[in-house]
C-alpha cells in the first residue's frame, strides 16, 4: 500500500551545526508512528519540516505518491498536515471557536458570522468526544482543554497526518491516558500520527512502529510490537541504561524543613509535613490539585494563606523568592523558560544571578568569582555547551535544566525543591539529573520535588505525598510505593465516588 | 558596541550633509553649543534608558524638567531661598516623583504608561499653577551659579574650540551609568528585570526594589536636567519649557539601542542618539530649513534610520 506520506534523505543544518542527515521515514494510513531520541538528536526539527515550518536544505517529500514542497505552515495544512505543538499555539482571550476558526472564519457581509463559527467549533469538538461549550474563553481551560481544541483546530482543516510534540508534557497522568485513547480512535478513523515523546511508556502503548532519532540519523526502527522499554533506551542512548533511576538509599538527619498547618491558597486544607537533611520527598497527584501551589508558596513566589514554615529548626517568614534564598530554600520552578531562565543570557550569567542577589553585600561584580563558578557547574553537572559564554536558549532542553540546577545549587541551599525537573528532558540527561539528587542527598540535602510522572516518583522518592484538591491525602513510603496506591489516593473525592 | 554601527553611520551622515550645506556647522561656536544642547538631552536620557532597560517607559520626564527648572528660579528669586536649599529641596522632590513612579508600578501594579503619563499631566500643571503661568528667570541675579553651567573650558588650547562645563557634568554622569550598568549587581538585576521579570524573581532577585531605583534614577536625572537647562537658558515659560523632551530622551535611548521590551542598554549608544538628535535640529537651522519642519524631519530620518538598519539587519542575517 501507498504510504500517506514518504520523506526521503531530508538533510538541514542550522549555521554550522547539521541537525537532520538524510533521514528517511514514512507514515501509512491509520498508522501511529512514534518518534523518539534524546534532546537535540533532530526531533522536533524533523516534524516541522513535515509541517511545513522549516524548510529541509535537501530532501524530498511526497504526500500520496506526488512530491510536495511547502514553503508556509499554511500550505501543509492545505494538504492535510497538522502539527499540535509542544508549547500549545492558542490565544488565551479569544473563545474556544475562535481559536478553533482562527483565519478562516465563516464570514457573511464581510463579517465573522458568530453563528457558523460556532457550529463549526461544536463539530470539530464533538469528533473528538468533548462536551466543551465553543463560546468559553481559552484562558479559563485546563491544560488539557487547550490541547483538545487545538487538536480540534487541526482536525477541523481534515488533516490526514497529526503531528503531535510532547503532548502530554503539560497532561496529568488520566488526561494523558484519555489523549492516548483519542489517538487510537482518530487511528481507526484512517488518521495517520506522527507522535514524539521522551514518555516511553506511552510510546509503548499507543505506537504501531517505532523510530529514533541519535545525532540527526535515524539510529533504530522497532516495525512491530512488542516494544521492549530496553531495546527503546537502547536505541535512543546506543548503550544500554539498565535503570534509569539508579535509587541509592542513604542515611538522615534531623528535619530539615518543617511545614506546619500550612495553606498555600484559600482553597488548600492545611497541611503539615517535614523533609528531613538527605532525604528525597515527592509530592505526586493530578495537575490542579494544587501541588505547584504549595512548592510556590514555601519558596515564597506567591503569598501562602496561613501556617508557619521551619528551616532547620528556625522559624522563618518567607515573603519573597529572595527572602526564601536567604533562608537556604531555592527552587527549580516548573517551567524553564518563563520562570527558569533568563534565555537569551550566557550560561555564566544565568548561573550566578541567584548567588549574586543574595550576596547583597558586594557593591561590584566579580567576574573572575562568576567565571570559576560557572565552570564548576559546567563541570559537575555536565551541562554540554560550547563554553560558558553560550546562550542557553540554544542548548537542548537537558541542558538547559542544568544550567536552572546549577543557578540554585550556586547559593548552596539546604533545601531543594523541584517542580517537575525532568520535563522536556531527555532519557540520558535524566539519569544525569537523578544521579546528582542522589548525590546531594548524601551531601546532606532536603529534597523536595513535584512530579506528574508516577514513575518518576516511584523511582526516585524515600517517601511520597500525595496530594488532591489542595490537600495532602496520604504519605507512602518507598515500601508502599506502586502506580495503583497512588493513583488511589490522588483521584478527587468526588471522582472516587462516583 | 556593533550595535550603533548604523547609528554612527547615521550621524556621520547627518554631520557631513549639513557641513556641505552651511560649512559655518564645524565652527567653533556652533560645536561648543552643539555639545552643550547634546550634554543636556543625553543627561535625561540616560536616566530614561534605566527604565527603558527595566521594561518600563517614562512619560513624564518633560513635566519633571519643566516642574524643576522654573521653581529654581521661583523659589530663590521670588522667595528669597538660598540656592544650596532650593537646589537640594528641588533634587529631593524629583527623587520622591520618581520613587511614587516605582511604587505605583510595583506595589500598586498599575501600568507604567498610565502613571508617567499622568504624572506629565500633573507636574507641568502644578508648574503652571504656582508660578501662575508666569515666565520664571534668574535676570541678573545668580550669575555666578549660572557661570557653573555657561562656562567652557579651552582644555590648554588642545582642541579649537571650548569644552561647555556640562558636557563635563554629563560625561560623569554617563561614566558612573555606563559603570553601574556593567560592572555592579544592579545593572544585571536591571537586565534581568527587563528581560524576564518573572525569571528574575524566582532566581531571588527583588524586583520591585530594581524597578523603584530605575524609576527613582530617571525622575532625579530628569530634575538635575532641568536645573541644568534652566541655568543655561536663564528664564523659561511654565506652558512649554520642557514640552515633549520624554520624547527626545526616548528616542535617543531606543536609537541608542535601548529596546522598548527591556532588557538592553547602552550608554554609549543612548549618548550618540541623543547626539543625532540634536544635530538634525542644529542641521534645521543653519541649512535654513523653516523650523515649523522641525518634527517633521526628525520624524522623517529617525524613522528611515531605522528602517535601513532593520532590513542591512535582515539582509545580514540571512546571509548567514
């Protein structure tokens, strides 16, 4: 049979750096092709010039056996591409049918007719099996919301070929399952995906073939299941990664951060909890229940309503992220580029702007200071980079992560707390980043982290609260720790019931 | 430093035009007051490129030099206060504005286009009022604390023509802005603000404090101006003294490389702007130009600067 669509020795470089060297890959009818390579290996480059957003230097690409180019995203969608992109494209001030109409409206007499509008958006909607009423607004959706009208605005152009970048990095582990499950039912339709991930196990369940990207070639392809998670790691990494995880235990000190009758906003119950100096705590449960508020609030990002917080035995009053440095709390917030990272800046100066604003003291920059500890983060946390000078809005998603760590570790805290500190990262830039929990642990470190993967929880966590509606359910130890006792606990009461 | 290689391509421009078409531009007397009108617009748009590299934008400044600069000569000569009090209550004053700016934006979140903007309104009217829109000037009192800012230096013979005290003042200026901004914790807190506010909070820095000082720098920069321009003109009408200087000082600071969504600056640049500036309005006099096109023109070639700088950017880039 033809395939949908046949890319043939597609190459591109970005100024001297070669990301794609003649890659070949094509996709079938109703079939779900899964894309999977660390950070960097060409990816996302890849499934932009299937979407018409970049343009290979050489290659050819044909759609139903004629050869197509597409100079315009727009062009691509003509012909049936879509692309839901990692970084989710919708205005938050304009209505769901808006959105979904964004460009094409129904016009009558030269004007949007609402009317039509509308009806178009419930369609598109209803195909997907969502109920979402078309006149709300973008900006009050879950982050699952925005991601099924953008599928919906893809759909809604007939595209034969989705194209989805790292859907569920935003997604709760249940609205990621109902994404799979729409996949497979757009699958039976004769809708053929193009689906890129680092989350394995979703590649493991949704993919019909499987292939991975290493340095811009194509390093392996799995045609059929069963996908072996090792065979995957090792295609990606080309070594084999017995454990991702590498958990050591280690002994513990005295409480390190002591949290009592603790509410982060109105809406949480008061929680009480304590991390102790080596320990690694995680927080699991769904997004919304309130978990990167608490994190939030401890460090001092936004006003908690009520409760007292204990650094090593102090009592402290934290108003401010700077105040909270100053007391040897840092945080690695969830998203890199917004709240992470100042992106256009060098490596050194992104690295040392947190030590620099607690410093208060020195009325003048030492750049010879700056300069060591910068190299020292490039060193032990093996950021790879060109040299110290480089913007970090060029490294890979990995690197860029270590650049955040190394900018909190620069303070040298007592207490470590992580909003999800592998999103986006690749399979061997995580190892590296668990390793190095661990090994601050040992140094004596509080840890306390976020996660929406379960696995990752599991993986690494002594111990993990769980948390739903604004309130901390229960606390599992390493013993007690599975997929099913979390899930138990994290689902909303309401839910539960029913 | 590449960056203002098309803004002095720009002024070189500009400067040789108006040579060939009057040759009385490179005169000695016609430098010296060219430096002097440079030194004093650089002086306020130095301050404004604080607030520029912030994030934020300041309306007011005109207002601040007219407030300033026609309650010098109101209080000493009117009142009879000495001129080491006016000068220190007037510079105080100018700070408190600026400091009201920062706390409004900050810890009443309103937005800094609303609150200088205002603050234009208000300044130049509570000038208006209390001087009772009447024309305020030093006469012949005070000549010798107008000598501070009137005088030039020959600087041993060196140069042919005389070094204007204020353009003294202002290379101080400039070096303590330039040095603050490149070598103290502020300067990067001040990029960092202007870049990525929310980033530089969570990385610890106190960012309301950063965007108070930027306010509170510009205002004080703005009323040390307009103490300056005051002294140099000798009297001033409260109706228009000062009018559209924030504008001057804006666009000499975003000329200068200054980008209106924060995050960059550079004295150096912001001190040629300000210089382009004041040549093309030098340039509408001496080539005999009607003044009424005064705007028109400034309009006219910052615009088209701009533009040609946009596409040699483009051109570049995708040569690379």
């Amino acid at each position: 049979m033809m395939p949908l669509i046949e890319a043939r020795a597609l190459s591109k470089s970005f100024g001297s750096s070669q990301v794609l060297r003649d890659v070949s890959l094509s996709i079938g009818e109703g079939e779900i092709v899964s894309l999977i390579g660390e950070n960097g290996a060409g990816k996302s480059t890849l499934s932009k010039i299937l979407a018409g957003i970049v343009q290979p230097d050489s290659g050819t690409i044909s759609l139903r056996g004629t050869a197509v180019s597409f100079s315009r995203p727009h062009e691509s969608f003509e012909a049936g591409i879509g692309m839901v992109h990692q970084e989710l494209c919708v205005a938050e001030n304009l209505t769901i049918a808006e959105n979904i109409g964004l460009g094409r409206e129904p016009r009558r007499w030269g004007m949007v007719d609402s009317g039509a509008l509308t009806v178009m958006a419930a369609d598109a909607l209803r195909r997907l099996g969502s109920g979402l009423s078309p006149s709300r607004l973008v900006g009050s959706l879950s982050a699952a919301e925005r991601q099924l009208v953008e599928i919906a605005r893809v759909l809604s152009f007939n595209a034969r070929l989705l194209i989805f970048d790292e859907p569920t990095s935003s997604l709760s582990e249940s609205e990621a399952r109902s994404l799979l499950a729409l996949l497979k039912r757009l699958r039976s339709d004769g809708v053929s995906i193009l689906y890129v991930s680092h989350r394995l196990q979703e590649v493991q369940e949704v993919s019909d073939r499987v292939v991975a990207l290493r340095d811009g070639c194509i390093s392996g392809e799995m045609p059929y299941p069963p996908f072996e998670r090792d065979r995957l790691i090792k295609m990606i990494v080309g070594r084999e990664i017995q454990d991702t995880y590498g958990y050591r235990p280690r002994s513990r000190g005295a409480a390190a951060l002591e949290v009592s009758a603790f509410r982060a906003t109105p809406r949480h119950s008061p929680c009480s909890f304590a991390v102790r100096a080596g320990e690694i705590v995680g927080i699991a449960g769904l997004i919304g229940s309130g978990r990167t508020e608490l994190l939030e609030s401890i460090y001092g990002a936004r006003r908690p309503a009520g409760g007292s917080v204990t650094v090593s035995g102090c009592p402290v009053s934290i108003s401010s992220p700077a105040e909270a440095a100053l007391a040897g709390i840092t945080l690695v917030p969830e998203s890199r580029g917004e709240q992470g990272l100042i992106a256009e800046w060098s490596i050194t100066d992104n690295t040392n702007l947190s030590l620099i604003a607690i410093q208060r003291g020195p009325a003048l920059r030492d750049r010879m200071a700056e300069g060591i500890i910068t190299q020292r983060a490039i060193e032990t946390l093996r950021i790879r980079c060109a040299g110290p000078d480089q913007p970090v809005r060029s490294l890979s998603g990995g690197n860029q992560q270590k650049v955040v760590l190394g900018r909190c570790l620069a303070t040298e805290p007592r207490i470590l707390l992580l909003d999800e500190p592998t999103r986006g990262v690749d399979v061997g830039a995580r190892r590296e980043i668990y390793s190095l929990l661990f090994s601050l642990a040992e140094r004596g470190l509080a840890i306390l982290f976020v996660s929406s993967e379960l696995e990752e929880v599991i993986g690494i966590a002594d111990r993990a609260l769980v948390m739903s509606d604004g309130e901390i359910r229960g606390e599992l130890g390493r013993e007690s720790l599975s997929e099913h006792a979390i899930m138990a606990l994290a689902a909303p009461l309401g839910r539960r019931a029913a | 430093m590449r960056k203002n290689v098309g803004l002095v391509i720009l002024l070189a421009v500009a400067c040789a035009v108006t040579y060939l078409l009057n040759d009385r531009f490179l005169a000695p007397a016609n430098i010296e007051n060219l430096l002097r009108r440079t030194a004093l617009f650089s002086l306020i748009s130095i301050g404004v490129s604080f607030v520029i590299a912030s994030g934020g934008i300041d309306l007011s400044i005109g207002s601040v030099v007219c407030l300033v600069g026609t309650l010098l000569p109101w209080l000493t000569v009117q009142f009879g206060w000495s001129w080491p009090v006016a000068l220190t209550a007037l510079l105080a004053l100018a700070a408190a504005l600026g400091l009201l700016h920062g706390i409004l934006v900050t810890k009443l979140r309103l937005q800094p286009f609303i609150v200088t903007l205002c603050g234009l309104l208000l300044y130049r009217g509570i000038a208006r009022g209390l001087t009772g829109d009447q024309t305020q000037g030093f006469g012949m009192e005070f000549e010798g604390l107008r000598s501070l800012v009137t005088s030039a230096y020959s600087l041993f013979g060196l140069l042919p023509f005389q070094i204007p005290s204020v353009a003294l003042i202002t290379l101080v200026v400039a070096l303590l802005a330039g040095f603050v901004m490149a070598k103290t914790p502020f300067g990067l807190y001040l990029r960092a603000v202007g870049r990525n506010e929310v980033a530089a909070r969570y990385s610890g820095v106190d960012t309301d404090r950063v965007k108070i000082w930027a306010y509170l720098a510009c205002s004080l920069l703005a009323g040390f101006g307009g103490v300056l321009f005051i002294l140099d003109v000798n009297s001033a009408q409260p109706s228009d003294f000062g009018n559209f200087y924030e504008l001057y000082a804006i666009a000499a600071a975003v000329l200068g490389g200054c980008s209106l969504k924060g995050g960059e600056s550079s004295i150096v640049g912001v001190i040629i702007g300000a210089t382009l500036m004041q040549v093309l309005r030098n340039a509408i006099v001496l080539v005999d130009i009607p003044t009424q096109l005064e705007f028109a023109i400034i309009g006219g070639v910052i615009l088209s600067g701009a533009a040609a700088e946009e596409l040699i950017r483009r051109a570049a880039a995708a040569r690379k």
